[in-house]
C-alpha cells in the first residue's frame, strides 16, 4: 500500500476565476433560521413601518397647513364680521329693552289703575261686607229657631212619643223572650225523645257489638297474614341473598379480574408512555413557543407596535383632539361674551 501525498494547507483564499465566493461565517443551524425570521419578520415589519411613517407625515402636514388656514380665516371673520354685528345687535337689543321696559311701566300702571283698584274695592269692601252682614244674621237667626222652637218641640216629642214607643218595645221584647224559651225546651225536648234517645239505644245495643265482632275479626286475619308475609318474606331474602352471592363471584371472576389484569399489564404501561411522550412532547413545543415565537413577539411588541401607537395617538391628538378643544374654548368664550351682553342689557333696562 502507498501514501497518497495530500495537498498542503494554507490560510490564503483562492484567487483568479474559479474562486469561490464569499460564504458568510457561522453555523448554518443558527444562520438559516435568522435568515428565515429576517425574511418572514422583520422585512415586512420594516416595509409596514416606512409605509406607515410616509402616510402619518402626509396627513400631519395637511392637518397642519388646514389648521393654520382655519384659524387665520376664523380671525379675521371673527374681527370684520362677527364683532360688529354683535355690537349691532347689542346696541338694537339694548334699544328694544328699554322701549319695551317703558311700554311695560305704562301698561303696569293702566292695569293697576283702571282693574285692580276697582277689583279691590268690589271685593273687599263690597261682597266682603256683605258676606259678614249675612253670617252674622244667619247666626243670630239659627240661635233664635234653636233656643224658642226646636228644643221645646225636642222635649213634647220625647215625652209624647219617645218614652211610650220605648215602654212597648221593652213588652214586646219580654214577651217574644218568654215565648222564645218555652219554644227552645220543647224543641229540646222533642229532639232528645226522638233523635238522642234512639241513636244512643241503636249504636251501643247493635252497633257497637257488630263493630266490636269486626275488629276481632280484622285483627285476626291480620295476624294470619302477617305470619304469611314473614314466611315469605323470610324465604324472598334468603333466594336473594343466595342469588346475590353467586352473581357476585361470578362477577368477579368473569369482570373484576379480567379487567384488573388489563389494566394493570396493558392499560397502565400504555398510559405511563403516552403521559411520558407527551411531556416530551409538551417541553419541546413550550421550547419552540418561547424561543420562536414569544422573543420575536415581544421584539414586534416593543420596537414596532408601541411607536405606531405612540404616533398614531399623537395624529389623532394633533388632527382631532387640540382642534376640539379650540372649538370648545371659541363656543365657551362666545357663550360668555352673550351672556355678559345680554346680562348688561337687561340690567340697564
């Protein structure tokens, strides 16, 4: 046998057409799954952030170009149209309340003068007047009847009338209580000869003994067929427990055993693998979760969605929140500035 004659090594790279190109250094277990996440990860996250920065900025600018156009355009409406149609209206309003404050003074005084004087007067000094006069003589009228008519005719009424129709209804009441009494004892009397009497003779001169010769007989047949029913009942709960024991051993044979057996040479070992690939299985799958997908989530999470939160919550408080509140503050300072105008003008009415 001969020695092949290898070729030298050397730490110099190849040169002239043939030489290889480039590799990049590492393992490829580390390098072709970085590549793989870098083309499925993180280029389309990039590309959607740069679309999303150019589309952010666009509106902004705008929002901001309309914005300042707005608020120039609502100065100077504000300073040549609005100031001085308020000033208008006030200096009309203020016109118009002192106008209709003077009419109301004299329509005040025309009503109080030609209605509620004389109104006054009717009522007070006229029906008022009145009124009194009659209740002060109906008054001394109703005593007059009372004291000279009424109570004399009271007192014949009573002495003529009242204590006679009293005596006779007290007669009467006596003698419907004697006729009532006498009534009841013969009542009694015909109900006990008639009924209690012969009810008391049938019950215990034939009832009683026939009931009597029932009960003797009923507890008789009783005993009989309790004995019966001991006798079979004695014999129902031997076959029964005789019958109980045998399904019971036979049960145990054909059944408990068998399927004790199975469980405990078959069904177990099986179980004990299958529990035991499956947390292999479950640990390599958590691994695969935690490493693959949870760092490069978190990853997403902190360097991609929380500054697009971040800047579209800036846009929406630029291009909708700030021009609100300027909306609300110009209302609110209108409304005050109305307000203090129609204030002074009805004061100074």
């Amino acid at each position: 046998m001969t020695v092949r004659e290898r070729a030298p090594v050397t730490l110099e790279k190849p040169s002239g057409p043939h030489a290889e190109p480039a590799r990049p250094s590492g393992s490829p277990w580390v390098m072709v799954p970085a590549r793989v996440v870098a083309l499925l990860v993180v280029v389309p996250v990039r590309l959607a952030w740069e679309a999303l920065r150019a589309v952010v900025r666009s509106p902004l600018w705008l929002g901001r170009t309309a914005g300042r156009l707005l608020a120039r355009a609502g100065r100077w409406l504000h300073a040549r149209a609005l100031r001085p149609v308020g000033g208008f209206l006030a200096w009309l309003g203020r016109g118009v309340g002192a106008g209709l404050s003077w009419c109301g003074r004299g329509i005040a005084w025309v009503w109080d003068r030609t209605v509620v004087v004389p109104l006054r007067w009717l009522l007070v000094t006229v029906l008022w007047g009145a009124l009194r006069l009659f209740g002060r003589g109906s008054g001394r009228l109703g005593r007059w009847i009372w004291r000279n008519l009424l109570v004399p005719l009271g007192r014949v009424l009573n002495a003529v009338l009242v204590r006679p129709l009293a005596a006779l209804l007290t007669g009467i009441g006596w003698l419907l209580g004697g006729a009532g009494r006498i009534i009841a004892a013969a009542a009694d009397w015909l109900l006990n000869v008639l009924v209690v009497v012969p009810a008391t003779a049938l019950w215990r001169y034939a009832l009683a003994p026939l009931f009597r010769g029932l009960g003797r007989m009923g507890r008789t047949t009783g005993r009989f067929l309790a004995v019966c029913w001991h006798a079979f009942a004695a014999a129902l709960a031997w076959s029964w427990r005789t019958t109980g024991t045998v399904l019971y051993w036979l049960a145990r044979v054909l059944l408990v055993l068998p399927a004790t057996a199975v469980w405990r040479y078959l069904l177990r070992p099986l179980w004990l693998g299958f529990a035991w690939a499956w947390r292999i299985v479950g640990r390599g799958l958590r691994w695969v979760w935690r490493t693959l997908l949870v760092a490069p989530g978190r990853w997403v999470r902190d360097a991609v969605l929380r500054p697009v939160w971040r800047g579209t919550a800036a846009t929406w408080r630029v291009l909708v929140s700030e021009p609100l509140r300027w909306c609300r503050g110009v209302a609110r300072d209108t409304g005050r500035e109305v307000r203090a105008q129609v204030r002074q003008m009805f004061g100074r009415a």
